[in-house]
C-alpha cells in the first residue's frame, strides 16, 4: 500500500484487504453485521438519508409502469417485422422468462443488501470493484440509452395521437451519419420535464406513478380487447404481401424468434430499476420478493396478450415499426380510426411512466457508484430538503436528453439489449459465486472454475446455433454442448457444498436457476448483430481507460483516509461484536 502511483497497486490492496480480513470473522457477522456497518458508513457520502416510504404495492406499480411502457409500444413492432413475425409472442414469453430467472437472482441480493445501486452494490460486495465498476458503467449507459429511446418513442406515439407525422417532429441535419442525423426537440424537453419531477420527491413520484400506471392498465385492456376484437387470426400465418415476404407463425424460423426475445428484452429493464430503490424500502424482506418477481410476471402476461393482439391487427410485414399499435389502426374503416388516437393518447402516458421509472433508477445507481469515490462523490450527494440524489438524477437526465436529441431509435434499442443482458449475467454469476463461496474461509477455484466451464460451453453452444449451417452434425454438437454443461452442473452441485445460504429469501434450486439465467443472456447476446458488439466494446474499453486514469486512484486515496480500506479490520471486528441484527431486519 505504499506505492501510490500504481494504479495496480491500489485496485490490489482493495483486493487483499477484501479476502484476507473476513477470515478473522464468523461466517455470520461477516454477512449479517459487517455489511449493516459497511453500508452505514458508505451511505455516510451522501449526506442525508433517503427517506423509507415504499411498500410492496409500490414496488409493484413501479415495476409495472416501469416495463410496460417502453418495450411494447416500442420495440413489439420492430421485433415482430424485421426478425419474429407473428411469433413476437413466443419472443416476449422467452424475454419474461429470461428476465423473471434474472429477476430472482436480484431479489435474493436486494434482500440481504437493501441498498441503492442494484447490480454495482451486489457485484462490488461479490467480485471487488472493477467487475463492478464495469458493470455499473455498463448500467448507466444501459439506462441513459434506453430513456433516450423510450423518449423519442414517446415523440411517434403522441404525434400519431394528435395526427401529425414524426417526420414533422424531428429535423433532419444533412451532413450527420444516419442514425446521428434526425433531431428530436420533442423528446429533449419530455426528459427535462421528468428529471424535475424524479428530483422533488420519491414519495411523490411514487403517487403520480401509482395513479398514471393504474389508468395505463386500463387502456392496455382496451388495446387488448380492441385487437382481438377487430383483428383476424388469420395474420398469424399470412403475410401482407406473400410473394415478397415470407408466410407462416414462424417466417424467420427459431432464429427469428430469439433475435426478437434478444430485442425485446429491453422490455423487462424496469425490475432492474426497482432493485435500485431497497434502500427506500419499509420491509425489504416482505416487499421486494412480492415487488420485484410479481410485477416481471404481470408484465410478461400483458405483454404477451398485447402482442397477440398486435398479431391479429394486422400481417406482421406491413406493421409500422415506429408506432405499431396506434398505426394498425389507421387504415381501418370509418368509425374505427378513431381507436389510433386513444392509442397514441395511452401509449404517451405509459412511455412517460416507464420513463419516470427508469430515470430514478439510473439516478440512484449513479448516486451508488459515486458513494464508492470511483466516480466524483459530489454525484452521492442526497439534497437535505427532497431527500433525492439531485446531482445524480440532473446531471443523468441532462445527458439522457443529448443522447435523445439526435440517435436513431434502432442504434439505441441494441446498444440497450446488449448492455442489459450483460448485467444479468454478471449478476446470475455473482448469486451463485456469493452461495458458494465464503470469503476468507472457503476455496474459491472450484466455484471460479465451475462458473468458467459453464460460461464457455454456453458461448459454444450458441455460436454453433447461430453460425454453423443445418446438417446432423450441428445437431450432434449442439446435443454434445448440452450435455457437457449439465454434466458441469451436476458435479459442481454435488462436489461442492454451499457456503452460505440466506436467512430470509434466496433463490430456489440452486444453482440451476441462475445457471439457467447465464445460458439464456448468453444465448441472446448471441442473437444480437455485429455494430452492437462494437458499440458496446468501445463503451467497455472506455470504461476501462476511466477506471485505470481516475477510479482506482481516487478509490485508494479514499481507501488511505480509511472510509473502506486502512481501517477495514478494525471495522469488521466491531461489527462482530454487535448485537444489532434484529434492527438491521426491520431497516
């Protein structure tokens, strides 16, 4: 720890000091009481506490207008007519699975860590600071680009509402690459406007939330209603145009359907953030179970049903992709047009909750990885008065807005996929790797080594799916890769016994679930295209260059002035010694 100018040197004294001093400790003061300590002094950053007014109902609300917003009314129409077609459906159950396994993965650490910061918070307490600062920047760029595209997705909607096309929104800038070049003012001022409400109040937020979701069900039912009241079963096997395009529920075959599942797994990007409100939770334990897995499975109901209805509307080769469901009904016959502006209407309101959602989230996770000094601290700070992270939320809405301002809605929504099932992947791994490993007392090759073999027979298994051509031999290795994975799997769960199970809820049939969770991000990470893998390598690397010039210097210093690292055996051996367990539950 001498050696202030390595970069090395710091990000290892973090390292050593993580692994070495837990083995003074029990197994249960280390997870119980030195987390409650740890937590006190590093919410001790953002000055004022957030306030503990949530319960289980709002959790579920934000959850439900968080999700419901965005991926339907954005992404059902491109996924359905450029990779699923009628099976959009099928893509949406596959997407709510995914996410509903993922989602047990993060109630079980928003239970035992009721913090802000979601994933940053588990993967920094699991796998040490650079993992979760990769993450963390991951996240923010995941939620930054995601609220840009629900933004000018709200744009589409509320111009078919009011009858005015989005080309008369945005204005087009020649000399700008496309994608770069259509300028949406609209969407800039919607992110503005919700950023001033996301730094008055939570609790506040919470109520206008509660009651826009509410009467967002109700217009989802009569969307629901009206599809499969005016549509024709027939669209789910025929296209609009048969001789150019494809006939049948599967024009794109099993490939389509898991590219549509990777795209629409934006969809499910609101649980994630309502993990990132713990720390404003009455009853952890009781709520976030409920909040967090109940509103992913309502969601992925709707979902499902509206993209059926969506089906029936209309063949999925003449669906508009920018505003499908409002646009199915422009060509009806008199009487019924009028149907595509109470859509656009709803559609508005439901973008805007998933919007108002979303960007507390992001706030909070900025708010997170700013306590752990490896961003500036100034973005930790909680306003005394509101009881919000105002710097967070403002500084993260204004840079929503610039995003929002000029990027194509298709270069967001893949750049989003990517970033998304990225973090869900890390995270299942990290669940596993919390159970099975103690630190300072159980060897973790095992667990390590287990989590590698898995990975990489997953990564085998779907570049064969997606690249190698039909034959009987892609069929033999395929059935060869998934036999060697639960093999894996078999004898890790055999051999190496858990060393740590939760106290209060923790994900069943370990480790299957999340095993089953790290197959399927990796599966539909597969299914993602080529500029989306370089876009999000440019990201990471410079995350990296951020963490390797800034983070792990300004880590150390604070590391020296003993808010985590000189001191840390001192802290943890008091933490030992308390008795205060039963109030860290009611917390």
């Amino acid at each position: 720890m001498e050696n202030r100018g390595s970069s090395f040197s710091g990000f290892g004294s973090y390292f050593r000091a993580l692994i070495q001093t837990p083995s003074r400790l029990s197994r249960r003061a280390f997870s119980v009481s030195t987390t409650q300590d740890e937590m006190s002094r590093v919410r001790a950053k953002s000055g004022s506490d957030m306030r503990k007014t949530l319960t289980w109902y709002d959790l579920v609300g934000f959850g439900i207008g968080g999700m419901v917003g965005a991926g339907v009314f954005i992404t059902t129409g491109r996924a359905s007519r450029l990779n699923a077609g009628p099976a959009v459906v099928i893509s949406y159950a596959i997407a709510g699975f995914c996410a509903l396994l993922s989602a047990f993965c993060y109630t079980e650490f928003a239970v035992a860590m009721p913090v802000a910061g979601g994933a940053f918070s588990y993967l920094r307490v699991t796998f040490g600071e650079f993992p979760a600062f990769l993450t963390g920047a991951n996240l923010v760029m995941e939620y930054v680009m995601s609220n840009a595209a629900v933004a000018r997705g709200l744009t589409a909607y509320f111009g078919s509402a009011i009858g005015i096309s989005t080309s008369q929104w945005r204005v087009t800038v020649t000399g700008l690459p496309n994608g770069f070049n259509e300028i949406d003012v609209v969407a800039v001022v919607v992110v503005l406007l919700v950023t001033v409400i996301i730094c008055y109040s939570t609790r506040e937020s919470s109520i206008v939330n509660m009651i826009l979701t509410l009467l967002h069900i109700l217009f989802i039912a009569f969307v629901i209603l009206m599809g499969f009241e005016r549509g024709d079963v027939k669209n789910f096997t025929q296209a609009g145009d048969p001789e150019h395009n494809t006939s049948g529920f599967f024009p794109n075959g099993a490939s389509g359907v898991f590219n549509g599942a990777a795209m629409v797994y934006l969809s499910y990007i609101g649980y994630d953030a309502v993990s990132t409100m713990a720390e404003e939770v009455r009853n952890p334990v009781k709520d976030i179970p409920i909040g967090v897995s109940g509103s992913v499975i309502i969601v992925t109901i709707l979902y499902c049903l509206m993209a059926a209805s969506m089906s029936m509307l209309i063949p999925y080769d003449m669906i508009d992709t920018e505003a499908p469901f409002s646009a199915a009904f422009k060509g009806k016959s008199d009487g019924w047009k009028w149907v595509s502006n109470v859509i656009g209407v709803g559609a508005s309101f439901g973008i805007l909750t998933s919007l108002l959602v979303s960007m507390l989230g992001q706030a909070r996770y900025m708010c997170v990885i700013g306590r752990s000094s490896v961003v500036p601290a100034w973005f930790a700070r909680v306003h005394p008065k509101t009881c919000t992270p105002v710097n967070a939320s403002a500084f993260l809405g204004i840079f929503t807005a610039a995003i929002a301002l000029f990027t194509d809605l298709n270069v967001l929504l893949n750049l989003v996929s990517i970033g998304t099932l990225f973090v869900f992947y890390m995270v299942a791994n990290a669940v596993i790797y919390r159970r099975y490993v103690n630190v300072g007392t159980t060897n973790p090759w095992p667990t390590l080594s287990f989590l590698f073999l898995f990975s990489i027979t997953s990564i085998i298994f779907t570049l064969i799916w997606k690249f190698a051509p039909p034959c009987k031999s892609k069929a033999f290795i395929l059935v060869a890769c998934s036999v060697v994975a639960i093999s894996v799997l078999i004898v890790f769960r055999c051999v190496v016994p858990q060393a740590h199970k939760p106290e209060f809820w923790g994900v069943p049939l370990m480790p299957w679930i999340p095993c089953v969770s790290i197959f399927l991000n990796i599966f539909l990470l597969g299914s993602l295209d080529g500029p989306s893998y370089i876009r999000f390598g440019f990201f990471s690397a410079l995350a990296v260059l951020v963490y390797v010039l800034y983070s792990v210097h300004a880590s150390f210093d604070a590391e020296e002035d003993g808010s985590f690292g000189q001191k840390h055996d001192e802290i943890l051996m008091e933490s030992a010694e308390s008795e205060d367990h039963d109030s860290f539950v009611k917390v």
